[in-house]
C-alpha cells in the first residue's frame, strides 16, 4: 500500500504542477496582448484561466480512478496518501497551493462535507506567507541627482516589443510628480526605488508594482503604463496606500502576473498592504482556489475565537432572491439563494447562478463585489440566530440542511461587507453623503463602460467601502448594456392612462427607461440636484444609446483603475487633482 501511496502522491504533485505550467502559459500572453492591444484576447485569457483549474482537477481525477480502480475510495490509503505528499511538498515555498490542489482531490472523491481531517490537510492555526522569508525578485534603483533620469533607467529595465511614445518626457513627468507629492520629504525625498521584476498587467494596463524608499519612510510606489496610438506611456503613478488597496482589491480582475513563485510575492504586496486580507491577495493574483482557502482558513479561525457569536441576518433590506446573513464581528457577508422569489422577480435559480458567473469573468470595473462560491460549509446549529436558522431551514431548502446538530450550507456566496448605500447615507454628514451619491452615479457610469447594466440601480443595492466608494453587490437583476433596449417613456394619450397605477404600456424584460431612474431613488432633492448636475447623461436615452454602440463596436470601454489625481500629463508636469476618473 505504501508504494502505491507514494507513487499517488508524486502523481498528484506533477499534476499541480502540469496546471501551474498551463496557468503560466496563459498569463504569459498577457504581454503580447497588451502590446498588440488585444483587450478582447486578453479577456478571453481571464475566462480561460479561470476555468483551467476545475480541468486540470478533472483530468488528474479521472486518471486516479482509473489508477485506483476498487481502492478508490480507500480511506486508509488517502491517509498514506496524503502523508507521502506531504513529504514530496515540504520546504516548497508554496507549498499550501499543492496543499489545496489535493484537498479539491479529496473532497471531490468523497464528497466531503465540512472538511475531513483524516484524509485532508486541516490547519487553521497557520498563516502560510509567515515562514517565507525568501525575497522576491525585484528591480533597485538608487535615487541620486537627476531624478528625471533615474526613471529612464527605472523604465528602460522592463523590456517591451515597442517603444515609449517619449520615455523622457514620461521619465520628467514622473519626477515632477514625486517632488510635488513629496516636498514635505525634503529637497530629496527619495533615496531608493524597488519594483518586482514580473510586470502586472489587466484590462488595458501594465503596472511596476514596488516601493520608494526615503531616508525615514517608505510609500507605494506602482508606475501604470498604457498602450496609446503613438506607443507606450507612464498613464498614472500611485502612491498612496489607498489607490494602491483600490488597485488590488476585491472590486477589481484578477491580475496577470508571471510569477515564478506566489507566496514570495504576496508577502511583499502585503507589507505595502497590511490591512489587505491574505485571501484577497491570492486571489487579486489569480490563484482563487488558494483565496478561497485562506478565506475559509480565517474565518474559521476567528469563529473558533468566538464560540458564542451568533450569525443573524446582515443588515439592509431584506433581498427577494438571495437571504444574506453575516456574523457581525467579521467584515464577510454570506449569501444564499431563495427557494421562491417575490413578485415581481421572475426567473430560476440557475439564472441567478448564471449572474454570478458573469460577474467573477468580467471586468468588474472596481464597482463589482467578487463573490467567492463556497460548497457544503459545516457549522454548529447553535451558531445560528434562532430567526435567521428558521428562515433558511424553510426558506432556503435548496442550499441548506440540517444534519443532526449542524447546518450544513450546501451552496452559497460569499463577498466582503459592504455598509448599504441607503443606511450610510443616513448615517453620516451631509458631506459626506453628497460625495457618496456622486460617486453612486460614478459607479453606474464605470459598470456601464465596461458593459454592465445594473438592472435595479435602488441604493440598497450599493455598497460603501472603507474608502467611500459606491460598489454595485446584488447581482440578480444584472445584465449586459448592449443586451438592453434603452427607451423613452410613453406619452400617456388620455387620463386614465395618466392616473393607472403601474405601467399602462407593455414592458419587455429587457426594456429599459432611463428617465424614469430618478423617481425610485429615494435621494432629498439636494442630493438629487447634484446627482443630476453631476451626471444627469446616465438618465438620459440617448447617452446611453450611443455608449452601446460603441460597446458593439469597440467592446469595452477604457475604465483606468485609479483616480485622475494619479494621472500624469503626458506634457511633463503632475496632473491636478479632478475627479473620480
């Protein structure tokens, strides 16, 4: 039995690393479809990359029951299993992305529900990225005298198939920003720069993600390069830890980044980021299966710190298709589909399931929530709020059983807590919530861009991050904007017309009245003024006519992830402070 389980688990190590080689080959054309401006192949790459892991599972499972004919599901030889491979991962620096290759393994032979440590590897208690000590390969370059031509040098180290538009003047843009972003440094704030060698690229963009050290203190310090008419160009230069958490965070695509090793990365990008989750990191890298592992890892941890804590229902209105409920001490939401919906929702389940697979294969636009699907959760019954355990036991059948004295969540999504537009509003001055229903009105504009129509744009269904932005999370109405027909309103041709209560004229699913948006958002009419002085287009038919055409016609639109305050001119002097975008 032994031979077999060591010949199994060297197996099963070439298969993860058959699909860490397929991965690489796909982000590695990240490159050439950003110098060929190919937006459409590099989304079709993202789509692809996604779906590789379930293939690669299937393709090592189907092999190990052939392999194992009768003793597949031989509980004894798993164990052994699982033991030889241990060994043939140990002192890997990523290791735990072995590790839960195999789990996926185990839990789809058995059809685990919960976890089963007996034959899986169980360990809550770890952060894996803390034994790491290894330092990732970077670019270091020692600022002194011109720093206009410290940054050539800075760009003349990453090699493209084109040239700059003009690095010069790109490389003295740079250096007027740092100075006017930095003067409080001193005459020189900085003494080095770091960026990791591996270029990041999404969407239309290619980022040097590193560092810039002073004499004191040390900042973020990420350059973002686009691909003009005229050839490459510095777009935009964060520095601030806010734009560089916006950057790598939950709202937005998943990186392409050819990194030899993950773990080595992610402690890097995490001591720039400290407060950013390990899982997000993982997952903003591409690697979601290992996300979604240190998601579940975490936040079983802190439930064990907490035996007593209760979940209740997350706060907001009530949704008529997805229950959401939370545990309040832990910024994550839970969030299951309903057995029956409510008038007026009309559609099944899988159409609601099929709107979360949108969204986790699109540019999310950083106004998207990624919505982590989870399977089989096992929790204690008495971890439930009595209220809420009844409404799922009754109400959520098809996503929740009881199993003796625990529930069992047999399939759900999980996303970040958002505070509810309409409570935060509210909640906070009257500053404060007037810059929210502007950026409210940003967000539309940027999911439209990028080809998302919200369906149901009432503030219940926004969100407000730690840094104030609005980000769109209920997915069940969602669509495409070119799938949309965008109408104006019908004249009323007499009075009881005028006075129907409800539509008196017929309205296709996909019929969609601009003008009508503002009558159900329940803004006060200052609120409302600015929305519309601000961005009165997105209620208006005809902006959003043409901006379907050229979604047909050029696909998506350029949505930059970071505000214009980062943009450079591309004249040579810092751009000033404008907008959101």
């Amino acid at each position: 039995m032994q031979v077999l389980a060591d010949g199994v688990a060297a197996r099963i190590r070439n298969g993860f690393e058959d699909y860490h080689a397929r991965f690489a080959a796909v982000t590695r054309r990240a490159k050439s479809r950003f110098q060929q401006r190919d937006w459409a192949g590099m989304r079709a790459d993202l789509v692809e990359r996604i779906e590789l892991y379930d293939v690669c599972v299937a393709q090592m499972q189907g092999w190990l029951e052939h392999v194992l004919g009768d003793q597949a599901q031989t509980r004894p030889l798993w164990a052994k299993i699982r033991d030889a491979y241990a060994l043939e991962v140990a002192g890997l620096l990523d290791q735990e992305l072995y590790k839960t290759f195999y789990n996926t393994l185990t839990r789809r032979f058995f059809g685990t529900r919960g976890v089963d440590p007996a034959i899986e590897f169980v360990a809550l208690d770890i952060e894996p990225t803390d034994q790491i000590s290894h330092p990732v390969a970077r670019h270091s370059h020692a600022v002194h005298g011109d720093m206009a031509a410290v940054f050539r040098r800075v760009l003349d180290g990453y090699q493209f198939d084109l040239p700059y538009a003009d690095p010069q003047r790109c490389a003295e843009a740079m250096a007027a920003t740092v100075h006017a972003r930095f003067a409080h440094w001193g005459e020189h704030p900085l003494v080095q720069v770091e960026l990791l060698e591996t270029v990041f690229y999404r969407e239309q963009r290619a980022f040097l993600v590193g560092r810039a050290l002073g004499e004191y203190r040390h900042t973020p310090f990420t350059i973002a390069l686009a691909h003009g008419e005229d050839g490459l160009y510095v777009d935009a230069l964060l520095t601030d830890r806010d734009h560089l958490a916006q950057l790598f965070g939950f709202t937005r695509s998943y990186f392409f980044a050819d990194l030899p090793t993950v773990g080595d990365a992610v402690v890097f990008l995490r001591a720039m980021l400290p407060h950013k989750p390990l899982d997000e990191l993982y997952t903003v890298l591409g690697r979601a299966k290992q996300g979604k592992t240190e998601r579940y890892r975490a936040f079983f941890r802190h439930l064990a710190q907490r035996p007593d804590e209760q979940f209740v229902h997350a706060d907001g209105e009530r949704g008529m298709v997805m229950l959401v409920f939370t545990l309040p001490s832990y910024p994550l939401v839970f969030k299951l589909i309903r057995d029956s919906f409510a008038w007026p929702k009309e559609m099944a389940r899988e159409e609601v399931m099929e709107k979360y697979r949108i969204v986790s294969r699109h540019d999310r636009a950083g106004r998207l929530v990624d919505a982590q699907e989870f399977k089989f959760l096992r929790f204690s019954r008495d971890q439930f709020a009595p209220e809420l355990l009844d409404e799922l036991l009754q109400g959520c059948t098809a996503s929740v059983y009881a199993e003796g004295e625990d529930i069992v969540i047999a399939h759900c999504y999980i996303e970040r807590r958002l505070r509810p537009l309409n409570l935060y509003l509210k909640e906070v001055p009257r500053e404060d919530a007037l810059r929210a229903v502007l950026d409210y009105g940003q967000a539309i504009r940027d999911l439209a861009r990028s080809d998302i129509f919200p369906g149901d744009l009432l503030l219940k269904n926004f969100g407000v991050t730690r840094n104030h932005r609005a980000i769109f999370y209920d997915y069940d109405e969602l669509c495409l904007v070119r799938d949309c027909r965008f109408k104006r309103l019908p004249q009323a041709r007499n009075d009881d017309e005028e006075m129907r209560h409800g539509a008196w004229y017929y309205v296709d699913p996909n019929d969609v009245f601009p003008e009508q948006f503002p009558r159900f958002l329940g803004l006060d009419q200052e609120q409302l003024q600015a929305l519309l002085a601000e961005h009165g287009e997105i209620f208006d038919i005809d902006w959003w006519t043409t901006l379907q055409e050229s979604l047909r016609h050029d696909g998506h639109a350029d949505v930059p992830p970071y505000p214009d305050a980062t943009r450079l001119q591309r004249t040579g002097t810092p751009a000033t402070a404008g907008g959101t975008r």
